[in-house]
C-alpha cells in the first residue's frame, strides 16, 4: 500500500516492516495521496500515528477527511483504517456507521480540536499485523478491489458543485441537464442526481421533485460550455440587500398616480428580488409584487417560478406551458432577441406612459470573443443578434461584451421617461471607458465579485436615472463581505476616461519603410505569412500593441517585437529617436497584473486624457525605459528568419555583441539606488544564463527570452505529486527575484505618476 512520505521514513527505519512489504511507492502511485489524508486505497482511507492514545480523536480526524471527500465529489472509502505503528496495531472502522457526521462540514484543519467526539468508538475489527493471521486479515483489506468498498452519500448545498465538476470532468460532453435534471415539469428530466448511473453506488438519488435548495448555486452547476454561453454570477445576499436599498429610492421617485414595474430580464434564480420582500411603497405595496422577471437558463426558471413566481406580477413565461425549450434555454425568454423585446407582457408596460419603469439586473458578464480565435461575436450566439445588430447600426459601440448589450438596450428599448432608472450590477467600464451611456448616476456601490463565485475585482452597482448626465465624477461606497455582513472599506472616487492610449502613438510611415512578409506572434516567435505584411526600417526596434483602455492580458494584448504585423491592434512603431517616451504604455498595461487591491481591478483604466504632461518628467521616462527593458511582458527576441536575416533584440540590456539601442541609452543616465538594484539582478540573470545548455552565443538576450528558451524545467513525480522541477536553480531563482523587485519599483516609481498624468484613472 502507499504511505505518505514522513511514513516512508518510518518504514524504512524498521518500525513498519508490514507496510514495507505491501508498499505501492508514494511516487509510482500519486492517486493514494488525497486531501492530505495519509492513503486513500480500494476503498479504504487510513490515518498513521506512532502512537493512538485515543482513538476516538484519531477517528475523528479521518471523518473530517472524508467529509471534506464528499465536499469535493470525491469516493468516499467504506473503511477507515487507524494504524498505529508502534503497537503494530490496525483499527478497523466502518463509514456507514459515521454518515451522519462524514456529511456535516468541517472549518480548520483537520487534526485539530479532535477531542470531543463521544460518538461509539469501538472498531469494527482489530488486528496485530505482526500476528499471521491478523495480517492477512489487513491484506485483504487492502487488495479487495470491488468497487463497493465506497458508500452512497446524500447530495446538498454543500457538495453538489464538487459532484457536478466531477461528471463534467469525466463525461466532456454531459450537460446541466444530464446532470441536475428536474423532476417536474413537462419534460421531467431525471438527471443524473435523481437517477444515478455514472456515480451508482456513490452518490444516493436526490428525493427532492426540484431544484430550489440550489438556487444560489446554479451558475456552478453549469457545464462548461453554458458557463462559456451564460456568463452567470449569482449575486450575494448582502450585496442583494444593499441594492434593494437603490430600488427603494427608484421607486420613490414614481410620479404620483403612476404605476411602476421592476423588471429584470436575468433574474437567475430570484436572488435580487428576494431582497424586495418585506420592503414596501409609500402606497404600502411589497416591492416584489412589482416585479417582471425572466431567466434563460431552464434549470433556472423552473426554481424561479417556484421560488419567487407566485409573489412577482409577471414571469416569462407565465408557465411552463409556455416555454419553448431549446438545448437547455427557454428561448422564448432570451432579452437579446426582437420577440423578447416585443413581448406583450413587457410592451403593456414599457408603451404606457403612466407606468414608471425601473429595471434591476445583474447582467450576463462574458465577453464573446475571449478565448475563441476566430469567433465573431455576431455569429456566436443565436439569441444575441437582433440586438447586436441593432447597436452596430448605431456604431462605435463595443458590441462583445454581453453586459454592454443589456445596458444599452435596457435603455433603449424600456426605459423613456427622466423618471425611469435602471440599476445594474456590471463592471464599470461600460461608463468609464466605453462611454455607452451619458446618464446620470445618482448613487452606486462596489462590490467585490469574489463572492459571486468570480475572482476578487470590482463590480459596481450603480443607480442610474434616464436623465442626461454632464458629470465625470462620482464618488462611490465600496463594500467588501466579512462573516456574511457588509463591511464599508472605504469611499472611492469614479472618474470617466475619455481618450485611449492610442492618442499616445504615431503609426505613420516614414521615408525608406518598406512592406515585408514577416510577422511575430503574440509571443514574439518568428512568421512569415501572407496573410500579413509587417513594417521594416533600420530605425525601426520594436511595435507596440494594445487595445483601448483596457488593463488585463498584458500578455494578449501588448507586446513589443520588432516583427509585428501592421493589423488593427497595433498601436504604433517604436522608433529609435522616439521609442523612450512610448515605454510608459508598458508600466500602464502591466500595472493592474501587480499586487493591488481588489477595488481597482476592473475598475481601473489606463487613458491619455492627461496628454503629454508626462514627458516633461525625465526621472519618470527613465524609470518606465528600465521598467520595460527588464519586464517580462517585454516579448522582443533575436532571430533568425527563413532566409537568415538576423533580427537583434535592441530593446534589452545585453551589451555582450556590443550596446543595443537600450544600453546605449542607459549608459547615459544618472540611475538611482533601487534602479542599480535591478541592473544588478539583471546582470546576474545574463550571468547564469550564459551558463545554460541552451544559450545561443550569437544571439543578444532579453528577459522574455531567457524566461522562455534557457530556464528549462522537466517534471517529476505523477499525479498530484508531480512537481516542476527547474534545471537552473540559480537562474530561476533571480528571475523570481527580478519580478518581485520590479513590483516593487513600480509602486515606488510609476504608480503615483501614473495617475498623476492621468495615464491610469
């Protein structure tokens, strides 16, 4: 059997001799070692000690291992072995006999605070492995390979995302409904929860007829390609809680004798309109029964109507008798389409003068286009295209972003009236950086999106009036979670961007410029294609790429080569008497990749409405020329083309084959302590990287490129003991070193100019 590495040890000091003989290597056989457990093998789960004193504590921290098992859609064992090593001594437990305890949920680490569990301690069997017929006994423990050896659990709140990534794993091509199923309706999909195949004898079948108990979990509970399609995030009840609070001002806002609705047209599961019960109108009607809702996932809308369908004043479709079904959608509730739009049930209201509307979303948040080479967003989805049509019509709109398409049809086609609002959860760049409305914001929050099962960034919920706005400047509540309150951290400023950094560049030619066929990559690899026709010039060192004011991907969306094609991301041509006072787009774009707080990220763009106010400062210039030169996402390398054209990276430090464009310009600048600290590292970097295998003595090197050809690593081990292990210790180690200490820089050098020149707001 397979042990854990500190019981290897112990085996080999001869206090396990039973265990040695039947050892399967720790290494040869990485699926044993799970979830820190000491082995997990043919359906047993065992926990070493030198010595069990007690062996209810010892048990219980197995229970705690199989829980967390469970939690992870994991097989949970049958049988839990407690061995102590020094008694010889293999206590043999039954995890049916614990069920109750395996599915509660466990905070801290599992060896501690194990003392108090009084539940029945007395093994099922016990056997002296040093005795021959007790280890024969544990021999067949081990080796029994039927697959009973596993018990049913019950699935909850707590561990079906776990099960369901699990069947998506290892059926690619299931679907939510393969799995979660619904076990009412006209279609009555079982699934796999209701009715288990693929998990038999592991999971117990799910009694409940629907879905409701998951309601604030469905977006985990997707496939991956309707998480790729939906672009759902559930939001947070406190978060649902403080935006009631905005639609409670929206509707005091309805003119007298009006009525209103509260119309979401992703509603999800209800998790914002549930905030609206219990809040009420100065006529004394519950907010909810305002509400007009719709979802266009099916799974969704079966637990919205039976959560919240009753109490609401429209949902659509009404019944389930209505809905059109189409591969897992309710197509008849897709708000991206011309029927959706023209739907009488909405146009009832939205066309009556005398009724105010207030929309309150959480729009999709997916960008079409991300990760999907050649996927135009027009094409990608069916239900997008009437509305995707109709703002390319309008023009200079940036159609990719799902979210943008809710915003801007919202109010569009719903809202008419200056007494009309619209509070929508969504990054902020739609306003900021996109300028998709000119409305006026009245108050917004932000939130962070970590709690809607994202990453940690900002997501702001603004209230927005149908009122033209002239404002560039609000300031907003920023609100984080803790021990599932609100938390105020602090209050933030949001300013408008107007002008991208494109205005920061010249793409124009120059007399000698000349076409030629070869290109980069985007990860500074040579091209030669016809496809593409690059720019060539001897005073040419290198183009610069990026796209609007957007900060992430530096990798993806800025790179510096001397190779790039001219294609419409390009931004402009580094020049040798110009390319200086270009390196700051480098700093920009890598800044939000650095340390920060979650409240800037997607919040933060990059711009140039300070203009050229920051060429004035050399000391800047200077820090963001180091800054670039020594940075990773630098991708500028030497080569050879197909014809044995050498192409030199002058963009680096590397004088060996004499001074490149950089060092020459560096050798004339005055350097500070901290910028001398990084030539150092970078000295050091070269040193060792002319020591490596790879290392091409005709070649003039870069970061990126010895990053990327000459700190080669291999891997070692299997499974979830596979490690990466670097060949150049030492130059692995100083490269790590370079990227912490230009963070650093950063912040000491760039960050607060970069706002000061109004190159980040």
């Amino acid at each position: 059997m397979a042990v854990t590495k500190k019981h290897y040890d112990i085996e080999r000091a001869g206090q396990c001799d039973f265990f040695d003989n039947y050892r399967i290597d720790y290494q040869g056989d990485a699926s044993i070692l799970v979830d820190n457990t000491d082995g997990v093998y043919n359906g047993n789960i065992m926990e070493f000690k030198l010595n069990i004193n007690n062996t209810g504590k010892v048990l219980f921290q197995a229970i705690k291992y199989l829980s967390r098992m469970r939690i992870k859609g994991e097989s949970v064992p049958a049988r839990i072995l407690l061995i102590d090593l020094n008694a010889a001594k293999v206590y043999v437990y039954n995890s049916i006999d614990y069920i109750d305890d395996i599915q509660k949920v466990y905070i801290g680490a599992a060896s501690k605070d194990n003392d108090s569990f009084s539940k029945d301690m007395t093994p099922a069997a016990e056997y002296d492995y040093t005795d021959m017929v007790g280890s024969d006994e544990v021999k067949k423990l081990l080796i029994n390979k039927n697959s009973t050896w596993y018990i049913p659990i019950d699935l909850d709140e707590n561990c079906i995302v776990g099960w369901a990534e699990r069947y998506y794993r290892e059926l690619p091509k299931a679907t939510k409904g393969d799995f979660l199923g619904d076990g009412t309706g006209k279609l009555n999909l079982k699934g796999e929860i209701r009715d288990p195949k693929h998990f038999d004898g592991l999971i117990n079948p799910y009694k409940k007829p629907t879905n409701e108990k998951f309601k604030y979990l469905m977006d985990c509970l997707n496939d991956r390609l309707n998480k790729k399609d939906l672009g759902a995030f559930y939001t947070p009840v406190p978060y649902c809680e403080k935006a009631a609070e905005l639609v409670e001002t929206a509707v005091a806002k309805v003119p007298d004798g009006n009525d209103y609705i509260i119309l979401d047209r992703c509603a999800g599961t209800g998790n914002l309109e549930a905030a609206l019960y219990g809040r009420y109108d100065r006529n004394g009607d519950e907010l909810i029964s305002h509400c007009v809702v719709s979802t266009y996932e099916y799974y969704e809308y079966k637990v919205l109507l039976e959560r919240i369908g009753q109490d609401v004043r429209n949902i659509i479709p009404p019944t389930e008798a209505n809905v059109i079904y189409e591969n897992g959608k309710v197509s008849n509730a897709d708000a991206m389409s011309r029927e959706y739009i023209e739907n009488p049930l909405i146009r009832r209201y939205a066309d009556d003068p005398r009724c105010t509307v207030i929309l309150f979303e959480n729009p999709p948040y997916r960008d079409d286009t991300s990760g999907m080479t050649g996927v135009k967003a027009s094409s990608y989805t069916k239900g997008s295209s009437y509305v995707l049509s109709e703002m390319k019509k309008v023009g200079g709109l940036k159609l990719n972003e799902m979210a943008n398409r809710f915003i801007w049809s919202g109010f569009e086609y719903y809202l008419r009236q200056e007494t009309d609002s619209y509070i929508v959860f969504s990054p902020i760049k739609y306003w900021k950086a996109d300028h998709l409305i000119d409305k006026e914001l009245e108050k917004g929050f932000i939130f962070n999106r970590k709690y809607f099962h994202a990453y940690p960034s900002a997501t702001v919920c603004a209230l927005w009036s149908n009122r033209s706005g002239t404002d560039d400047k609000y300031i907003l509540e920023v609100y984080d979670i803790a021990d599932g309150e609100l938390s105020h951290i602090k209050d933030q400023p949001l300013v408008i961007a107007n002008k991208g950094i494109a205005a920061m560049f010249d793409a124009s030619k120059r007399a000698g410029d000349t076409q030629t066929r070869a290109c980069s990559a985007i990860n500074g690899e040579y091209r030669d294609s016809d496809k593409f026709t690059g720019v060539d010039n001897d005073d040419i060192i290198g183009f610069i790429m990026g796209v609007g004011f957007g900060l992430s991907n530096p990798n993806l969306n800025f790179t510096l080569t001397r190779l790039r094609p001219e294609i419409k991301n390009t931004l402009g041509i580094l020049r040798k008497d110009t390319y200086m006072e270009q390196l700051p787009v480098l700093a920009i774009k890598h800044y939000l990749m650095f340390e920060r707080p979650w409240y800037e990220t997607e919040f933060t763009v990059c711009s140039h409405d300070g203009g050229d106010k920051f060429k004035t400062d050399k000391k800047f210039i200077q820090s963001c020329f180091i800054f670039a030169c020594l940075d990773y996402y630098n991708k500028s390398l030497s080569l050879y083309d197909k014809n044995g054209r050498y192409y030199r990276n002058e963009l680096c430090f590397d004088d060996t084959h004499g001074d490149t464009t950089a060092s020459a310009d560096l050798k004339k600048m005055k350097l500070d302590a901290e910028s001398k600290a990084l030539l150092t590292l970078w000295r050091n970097i070269l040193a060792e990287a002319k020591k490596t295998a790879n290392y091409d003595p005709k070649l003039t090197y870069g970061v990126y490129q010895i990053a990327k050809d000459l700190n080669t690593s291999h891997e070692e081990g299997t499974g979830t003991s596979k490690r990466t292990v670097y060949d150049y210790p030492n130059l692995n180690g100083y490269l790590s070193a370079l990227r912490e200490a230009l963070r650093a820089y950063c912040k000491s050098h760039l960050t607060e100019k970069m706002f000061r020149y109004e190159l980040l707001k």
